[in-house]
C-alpha cells in the first residue's frame, strides 16, 4: 500500500527519490518490514501543553508519585501507531528474545531496555543509508512526558476512552487481565486513540528513555521538554500490559524497573525526532 493510498503524506527526497517525512504528516516509508498489507506509520505527534499526572477525581486508584503538573513539549515528533512486533523485531536485530512465539503480528516482550534502544539504534542507520530519514533524525525511545502526551491524544480521564466504566473502557481498547487470557495479540485490533495509535494500553508495556524520579515538579510550574533526571537506578516503563489490572492500566500509571531487566509483559514502540534540516 502506497502512502497516498493509505492515507500517509510525504515530501520526495531530491538526492534518493524516496519518501521523507514532513512535519505535520505521518510517515510511512521507514524500513520496518510490511505487515498484513500495510506499512508501518508513523503519527506524527504535534507539540503542545498538557497536565501530566493524575487527580483523585480523574484517577481513584492513583498513586503518590503521579503528581500533577503542566508540561509543555516544543517539538513534535512522530511515533509508531503500534508496538513492535516479533517480526519488525526480528528483521532489524536478527533474532528475537526467548519468549512463547505467538506470532509474527504479536508485539515483542523480553526486551530489555538497552536491546531497545538498539533497535532504534539499527533503524535509524538503515533508514539514513537508505535516504528514507534526514542525518539529523534519529528514531529513539520516546520521553516519558512524550509517551504520556500522546497516549492521552487531548484527553484527561484516566484512559483515553471514556463511558464512565473503566471495565467497559479498556475492554474497548486494551488487552488487560480481564480479556487478554494471560497473553499477547496481534497488534492493532483495539479501539485506537484521537492520534492513530493502537495498544498505547495493554497489550505490553513500553520502555521509555528516562531514568525513573519518584517525584514529579509541584505548585505553579510549567516544565519544558522534560527528559527525566541524568541517571538512576530505575527506567521507566508505561501503558500497562496483558497482565495488568484496571489500576495498573491508565494514562498516568507509572512502573520502572532495571534496564537489563526483561519482562514476559514488557516492549516498546519508537519515536522519530523531527529535525529535519
């Protein structure tokens, strides 16, 4: 499926002749393999300000370390609708983590942080030798302000889909312990939220770039392009899993652990930077 068919819009590159991605567009022409007729797309995520975080009254089942505060990001940037599965997994690093194979469209788990970053790593080589990227973009893991940002796509309940019953809510758009019979599935069969994105919860969890803090900025502040504190002993993961309850399965719900951990419920998705010179 071409870009134009699929609705994905992009600008011809005048050294290589393929696609780039403009700002404001999705992209579609990376070098992640083709899956049930279609492309990979990357969304493009705009900047903007939101209130990171969660309320008793948006969150009963919050926890101390969602702290509410006003986050503004100056640069969009674009972030794969899906999470990565075995099969992108296996064609840009070779080889896939020990894990039950249930199918080539099954988000990968198992990974550890650093074999993310990798992969982000691979592919920002393979598209910039390929012309499909400027020298100045990279794909990465997306910050943890990022990842939040574009999981709620505007909204400011406790999930991006809103009836008023949680269990109902994240039926409609996550696998969770309720529906998910203790296992990944393929991507993309759940409810997407207002930016194209798919399994932003449930399904897996996904890695994020940032060394876990424990306390979010309080008062009247607005913090600009947070990246996370410059070391710890912790990354942060969000998004909730196949294994998670409805209090673990929330926009705000925040998880950390060490970076060579690998978890059976635990992947990523990335984000391409939008520098483009």
């Amino acid at each position: 499926m071409s870009a134009s068919q699929s609705g994905v819009k992009s600008v011809k590159s005048t050294k290589s002749g393929v696609s780039l991605p403009v700002e404001g567009f999705h992209f579609s022409g990376s070098g992640l393999p083709v899956l049930s007729g279609t492309n990979a797309v990357f969304r493009w995520i705009p900047p903007g300000t939101f209130q990171m975080g969660s309320t008793a009254a948006t969150d009963d089942d919050r926890n101390d370390d969602e702290t509410l505060h006003k986050v503004k990001l100056n640069q969009g940037f674009w972030l794969l609708d899906h999470e990565v599965t075995l099969q992108e997994y296996k064609d840009i690093r070779g080889s896939i983590p020990p894990a039950i194979y249930r199918g080539d469209d099954h988000p990968v788990q198992n990974v550890a942080w650093n074999a993310a970053v990798d992969f982000c790593d691979k592919l920002t080589e393979k598209d910039r030798k390929a012309g499909r990227i400027s020298l100045s973009q990279r794909y990465r893991l997306p910050t943890e302000a990022e990842w939040e940002y574009a999981c709620r796509a505007g909204t400011t309940t406790a999930v991006y889909y809103n009836v008023g019953d949680r269990n109902k809510e994240l039926d409609e758009i996550a696998w969770w312990d309720w529906n998910s019979d203790q296992e990944t599935h393929p991507i993309k069969l759940k409810r997407p939220n207002s930016f194209g994105l798919y399994d932003m919860i449930g399904n897996v969890s996904e890695w994020c770039s940032d060394w876990y803090d424990a306390n979010y900025p309080s008062g009247d502040v607005t913090v600009t392009d947070p990246t996370g504190p410059p070391s710890g002993s912790f990354r942060v993961f969000r998004g909730g899993s196949w294994f998670s309850n409805a209090g673990s399965s929330r926009s705000a719900f925040r998880n950390k652990t060490i970076p060579t951990n690998r978890l059976n419920d635990l992947g990523f998705r990335p984000a391409l930077s939008s520098s483009v010179p």
